[in-house]
C-alpha cells in the first residue's frame, strides 16, 4: 500500500501489540507486522506465558507450563518442570528438575506399626517420623529397630541373643562357662559350668569337664567313724568327714571294710562281720567272760583264797580289798585260738602271769624267754590241758604230763609239765 510520503510500503497484518506462536516461535505484532521475539525450538511457545514453554528446573504451576517433563513439587515446597519420575512418596524434583531428591520423612508413608517385643529386644509402638529409606516408604523391619536386651539369655531352643538384639548365638556346649540352665544346650548349668546331666545328687560335679561324675568329699555326706571298730575286723580305720565313695553314694560305716566272721582277731576271737571282735567265751569261776573280756584270776594274800571275774577288755583290777597277784587269761580251750595255735599258760613266776593263745612252737619257756629277755629257768610255761571246762582232748607234749597249777589259779586250771 502507499504509505504517507507516497512510496510503497507493507500493507499491515495484524494488530499492533497482538501476540502469537507461529511453530516454536513467539511473535508480537509491532507496525502491523510479526515480530519474532523469542524462538522456543523443542520445548514450544504458548501465548498464555508470554513466550516459550518452562525449561527442566523452572517453576510451573501445571503440566501445561512445561515444554520438557511435568511440573512436580520440590522438597522446598514449589514446583518445577521436572524430567525424572520424582512423583511418589518419600521422593521430590531436586532442583536442576532433571533428577530426583529423597526425603526423609513422607506423611504419606502413614503410620508404621512396629512388631510385638521380642526376648532379645524392645520396639516402638509405632513409627510416625523418619518413614523414608532411600525414596521410599520404609518397612518395619527397617524402620523399628528397637533396644537390644537380655544379651546370654535363651531366646530359642537352640540359640541365645546376642549384643544386637537378634537371637543369633548358639547355646553353650558342655564344660561352657554358665549362670543358669537356659543358656546351655543341654539346659543343666552345674557348678558353673554346662553339664550333660542334671547332677544334682550328692557327691556329683560337673566342674571343669561338663560331664557328671563323682566327687571326693560332699557337705551333705556327714562323718564316718572307723576308729571305733576293731582294727582287726576292718579293712580301714580312717574317719572322714564328707567323704564320698562313688557318684551318688556318700561313704557309710560299711565302707570301713568289715572283715568276714571267718577272719581271727585278738586272743582268739573272730570278727563278728560288722567291725567288731568277739572274743572266745571264758568259764571264769561263777561267771563268764566273753567278748574282748578276759577272766582274772587273783590269790588274795589277805584270805588265802583264789578269787575269780571278768575283766575289762584285755585289763584286770583287784577287787577293793584284794591283795594279790593276779594271772589274765583270754582263752581256757585251744579252740579258743587260731590254727597252729594253743592256749598257753605262761609265768615270770608261780604267782603271777597270763593265760592266752601263742603258736604251739612258741609255747616254751626258751622261745618266750628269748621274747622277753628272761632267763627260762626263771619262767613258768605249758600247754594248758585242764581248765574250768574240763579236760583238754590235746594231749601234752612227749615226756611231759598234765600236772602244772599255780596258787593264783583254781585247781582246775592245770597246764603241761
């Protein structure tokens, strides 16, 4: 058209000020001409913002504000066109709109319930803060660690808790050092230790080894007195306190070892098979003398009189009164004595001496007075062959007859001469 000076100008095909995207590009119409402002290439112009389409990391209020991506909230709180997928819970656009960002807390994760206490460990009732683990929500085995407890205590049949809460550690094996049952596999801790048993009778450990087995001594096993039978009956006279024999078994008065009843003791006397030697049976007079009591035959020199009694074991005392010398005699048969043996009477001199059991050899005045240091002409010694009894059935030895008394013996007490 002819423009004011009358040359040939453009002919105007718009309105001036009007805006439009022609393509990609963004136009306002100036002198009734499209003006280029802005050339939005890929990511596109739209009228509405007044030019191109929102980049990756600008701000938007809608999808139709971004040219790349969508428009997605930040972890500050606005939102930007964004290209990664950051639109679920516990994650947000980061800021350069091209990556995501992980939050530490989501409400919409909810609330997290935690599981029910266990032996090894104490939980939270719940979960309502810190509910995300790497851009998502977290579980409660994630989330509800709890508070380790109990560590050493059974928590299963096979396992105890450890230091971290979870019930990991084996049970103790046999000979483990313990502090109750539950902590052994065998569930016996005996004197501290892991036991393969209960063993808790008397005289039984399980220290050191864990295996149950006997012990020498046990508080509950109480004294055993061996002294107070025979030597001669037992086999051991030690006393013990709290002495044990096996396992189970404390030791009892029958461990002193009592010897059989065949077993010879004393003067002539058998054990009786419970510790205790019973002497052969004494005619003594008006009494008789058994047990380890021997007869005592005294010539009282104030009467002039034999006087007979049974002693006290293997002891004689006068009766008040009695002056005289004395003979002890613990046997008044040879069967009274073991065999090889007789019953012997033997004397320092015709007034005093003793009555008892010595090998038959040994029945002479040379072999006793060789024993004692004596001269034998000055020893009165022979078979005894008549005693209160009766005769003897041993007969005297050669050349010699039944004819030996001493005044501090009965006439009927007669020995071999």
């Amino acid at each position: 058209m002819c423009g004011p000076t009358g040359s040939c100008v453009a002919a105007p095909v718009c309105d001036n000020g009007s805006l439009q995207c022609s393509g990609s590009n963004f136009q306002r119409c100036v002198s009734g001409q499209w003006v280029t402002e802005l050339a939005c290439g890929a990511l596109g112009c739209n009228v509405a913002r007044g030019g191109c389409l929102a980049a990756a990391g600008q701000a938007c209020t809608g999808d139709a504000d971004c040219g790349e991506g969508t428009c997605q909230a930040t972890a500050a709180g606005g939102r930007v066109c964004c290209t990664a997928a950051c639109d679920g819970a516990c994650r947000r656009c980061g800021t350069s709109g091209t990556t995501c960002q992980n939050l530490l807390d989501d409400a919409a994760c909810g609330t997290i319930p935690c599981p029910n206490d266990t032996t090894c460990r104490n939980f939270p009732p719940s979960v309502t803060a810190q509910r995300c683990v790497a851009g998502r929500c977290g579980s409660a085995a994630q989330l509800c660690v709890g508070e380790a407890r109990n560590e050493g205590q059974s928590c299963s049949a096979t396992n105890l808790c450890d230091d971290a809460g979870n019930c990991s550690v084996p049970k103790k094996g046999n000979g483990v050092a313990c502090s109750a049952a539950s902590e052994c596999a065998s569930n016996n801790c005996v004197d501290g230790v892991c036991c393969n048993s209960a063993c808790n009778g008397v005289c039984e450990t399980c220290e050191v080894t864990g295996i149950c087995r006997a012990t020498a001594t046990d508080s509950a096993c109480g004294p055993v007195n061996c002294s107070m039978f025979d030597d001669e009956c037992v086999s051991n006279t030690n006393n013990t306190p709290n002495a044990c024999v096996g396992r189970g078994q404390c030791r009892t008065v029958a461990d002193c070892g009592f010897r059989s009843s065949n077993t010879r003791c004393g003067q002539g006397g058998l054990c009786n098979g419970q510790g205790i030697c019973q002497g052969p049976s004494i005619e003594c007079g008006n009494q008789t003398c058994s047990g380890n009591n021997v007869c005592c035959s005294t010539f009282d020199l104030n009467t002039g009189s034999t006087i007979m009694g049974c002693g006290v074991g293997n002891a004689c005392s006068l009766p008040n009164g009695v002056i005289g010398p004395t003979m002890v005699i613990s046997c008044d048969q040879h069967i009274d004595c073991s065999p090889g043996e007789v019953c012997c009477l033997m004397s320092t001199n015709v007034n005093s001496g003793e009555v008892r059991c010595r090998p038959e050899a040994g029945c002479t005045a040379q072999a006793i007075g060789a024993e004692i240091g004596a001269p034998p002409e000055m020893l009165v010694v022979g078979q005894l062959c008549s005693s209160e009894v009766g005769n003897l059935f041993v007969p005297c030895p050669d050349n010699q007859t039944c004819s030996l008394s001493l005044s501090t013996m009965p006439p009927e007490w007669r020995a071999c001469r």
